[in-house]
C-alpha cells in the first residue's frame, strides 16, 4: 500500500500536469488564444469606431498640428492593431488542413502579443488626445505618462510577479483527486 506522501505527490503531479496529447494541447492553446483575440478585437475596434468620428464633430477643425498628429497616429494604430488581430483568421484559412497547428499556435499567440502592445499605444494616445483637447497640452502629457505607466505595470509587471508566485504546495480540498483517478493514472478532479 502507497504511502500518504506518494498519494499527495500524485495528486499534485495529476492536477498540475494535463493529461493530453500534444494535438489536444495545441487545440487547447489554440481556442484559448481566440478567446484572448476576440477581446482584444472588441475593444479594438470601439477605440477605432471613436477615432473614426471625430473628423465630423465641429471641434475637430479647431485643432492644431500636434492634435491632429496624434489624432491620426491613433488612427493608423488602431488600424494595424486590427490587422494583426485578424492575421491569426488569415494564417489559419492558409494553413487549414495542412497538418501543422504548432505554426498557428505560435502564430496566434505572437499577435495576440503585438496586439496588446498595440491596444497600451492606443490607451494612452487616445486617452491623451481627449485630455489635450479638453483641458490642455501639459495634462494630455501627465494623463499619457500615467496611463503609459499603468500600461507597463499591468501588461508587463503584473504577469512577472504572477509567474513568480509559487504553487501551494497543498491542494484546497475540492480538488482532492479521487483514488482510483490518481491510481490510474488520469488526474480528474472529485466534483
């Protein structure tokens, strides 16, 4: 009879370790970077759906050379930002059937990346253009440098510190493995 610390040890290795095969783990990575593509698209798209108004607010003709820069480096990001999240749709329609979903893994997950550095440029240009136009030049710049360092923080600082963060090295209760799971070697969780 096993001891009660290979037990633990086996439940530990069944939770933390998938049991699946390397298509299976390509298709899960794939849908999951879908999921994060469609977001980010979303949000996207709102931000390029605003920039694209404003040439048709009355304001508008009232800004200067440096608003109006900015105003139309906001659109051509916002633009390509689109187009790299919709690079995956295109990279699949080639690559479809072909046998080598480790390519549009690797595909999708390097547009989801530019995508996010894309989407940080917009938050803080369109967020200080708004600001440029409402209040002034020198608080467009505060609101940008904020927002660019919240930017940092969140979509560089915050998954750093996460990845650090060690496993527990006890399982909460609900995701005890059963025993003949964990002898047999499948790893699923008790309901």
């Amino acid at each position: 009879m096993p001891s009660e610390t290979t037990d633990r040890s086996a439940e530990r290795y069944a939770l933390r370790h998938r049991r699946e095969t390397y298509a299976e783990k390509l298709d899960r990575n794939w849908a999951e970077i879908l999921q994060e593509l469609r977001i980010l698209q979303t949000g996207l798209q709102l931000v390029a759906g605003f920039l694209l108004t404003l040439p048709f607010q009355s304001r508008f003709t009232v800004l200067d050379d440096y608003s109006r820069t900015v105003y139309l480096s906001m659109v051509a990001t916002s633009a390509v930002a689109l187009l790299v999240v919709l690079t995956p749709l295109s990279v699949h329609r080639w690559l479809f059937r072909k046998q080598v979903k480790d390519r549009l893994v690797a595909s999708g997950a390097w547009a989801a990346k530019v995508a996010l550095g894309l989407a940080a440029v917009l938050i803080v240009g369109t967020s200080a253009l708004i600001f440029d136009v409402v209040l002034g030049r020198w608080q467009s710049w505060v609101a940008g440098g904020c927002l660019g360092l919240l930017c940092i923080v969140m979509f560089l600082a915050v998954p750093a510190a996460i990845t650090r963060i060690p496993e527990p090295a006890e399982l909460p209760e609900t995701e005890a493995v059963t025993e003949d799971h964990a002898a047999t070697g499948h790893g699923r969780t008790a309901p």
